[in-house]
C-alpha cells in the first residue's frame, strides 16, 4: 500500500529561469561605431551559400569607401605566397570572391564591392563540407573575451585533414601566414586593422557580476594566431 506525503509549500524556494542565448548588455538599433569602416571578405561557397567574414578598420575623418578601395583590399588579400599557399588546401568550388566595405561612422550606409573576379582554390582534394571552418583568433593588446575575436575561414579540401582527424600541420601554417595578407589588405584599403566594439549598456550578470556600460570604439588587432589544429563549424553555411 502506497504511503502518502504532505510537503509544506514555504520550504520550497522558486527557481529563475535564465535564457543563456540573450545578451543583456545588447543595446537594439542601428551600429555606430566612430572612425570605422567594416572590412567583408565574401567567400563563394561549394553548396551555393555565401560565406562572410566581417572585421574591423579605422580610418580617418575623410576617409569615403569606394569600389576602388575595396578591390585594392581584395587584390591585396589574393597575391603573392601566402595566398597560393592557402588556395593550395582550398577546394576549386570555393572561391574568394569579394572584399565589401560599409561604413560604421553613421547608420545606414549601403555596402561597396570590390570589382575583380572570384578567386577559387586550386586544391586536387575533394571538398570538405562547407561548414567546416579553422578558425584564426584575433589577438589586442588588451585582455578578457571582449578583447579578442574569431575568424572562421571555409573552403577546405580533403588535403588539409592531417592524421588524427585534426588540420594538417602545413595547412595551420599557410592559415597563419594569410593573416599578413589580411593585415595588408585592410591597409590597402584605406584603414588599420582594428576589433570593433558596438556600444553596450550595463547589466548585472547571471553570477551577480556587474559589468559596466561601454562605448562604441575600436582596438587596434596586434595578431592573428590560429590556436590549435582542431576544426570548427559554422552551420548557417551548411546545407541544412
């Protein structure tokens, strides 16, 4: 026979949910951030998606984004050793196609693209799904989360899997080296590499720290390491 219990109500304590997803230092609205200008480099993608890497430059008072600049920053990213060298773990169905640039400083500026033709990888391997990614860490001077960055770039082919299921010593090598293409590139374009900062508004965190409101600004990117030889995935540029 089953024995029944009554359990006084008060001894209970009521959980808080928390929504690990939200941001609550997001400020809503258009990004503005002063004497920035996004630097898009556009990949071409094996499934027919786009992929998109958005980073940072600063630049001056009388700095205008044109088609002109943009493709001076997409040439700069394609030349010499360094991007051979990469193309060479790259898939031919992906390419590099593009360098756009928007301007921050005020809302609602419309993107420019570069003018020169998509470059494709020139690997013999057969492609890796594209949302497989190696992802480069974007270094300041600066320290804590809000200070660093991330770079997943796509694109690669069977030849860049090393034993171990892990990236390929000289594929890790030829990323790291492209870094300094992407550096030149951004001064091609007119600009100095730099991590944006959207503003955000203070909150109290889910631990009770309290982490101050903070202004729109930029930190100047002093490196581009990439950390360790284990792939990464961006879904979104998958085929689901």
């Amino acid at each position: 026979m089953s024995r029944s219990r009554i359990i006084a109500l008060e001894n209970f304590q009521q959980f808080t949910a928390i929504n690990v997803l939200s941001d609550p230092g997001h400020i809503g609205g258009p990004v503005i951030i002063p004497n920035c200008v996004q630097f898009h480099i556009v990949w071409n993608l094996a499934d027919g998606k786009q992929g998109r890497n958005i980073l940072g430059m600063s630049v001056g008072g009388s700095y205008n984004a044109t088609a002109a600049q943009a493709e001076a920053g997409r040439a700069a990213l394609v030349q010499g050793t360094n991007w051979s060298a990469l193309a060479g773990f790259l898939a031919p169905t992906v390419s590099l196609a593009a360098v756009e640039l928007r301007d921050m400083r005020t809302a609602g500026n419309p993107l420019v693209q570069s003018t020169g033709a998509a470059t494709p990888g020139t690997s013999a391997g057969t492609a890796l799904p594209s949302e497989v990614a190696a992802v480069m860490t974007i270094r300041t001077a600066k320290s804590g989360q809000q200070n660093r960055g991330r770079i997943y770039i796509p694109g690669w082919a069977s030849n860049a899997v090393g034993v171990g299921d892990i990236i390929a010593a000289a594929a890790v090598t030829a990323l790291l080296n492209f870094g300094n293409n992407i550096g030149s590139a951004i001064t091609a374009a007119g600009g100095s590499w730099v991590l944006m900062q959207p503003a955000r508004q203070a909150y109290t965190g889910s631990t009770g720290t309290q982490h101050p409101a903070r202004a729109a600004g930029t930190t100047p990117v002093t490196s581009a390491p990439v950390r360790d030889n284990h792939w990464d995935t961006q879904r979104r540029r998958g085929l689901k």
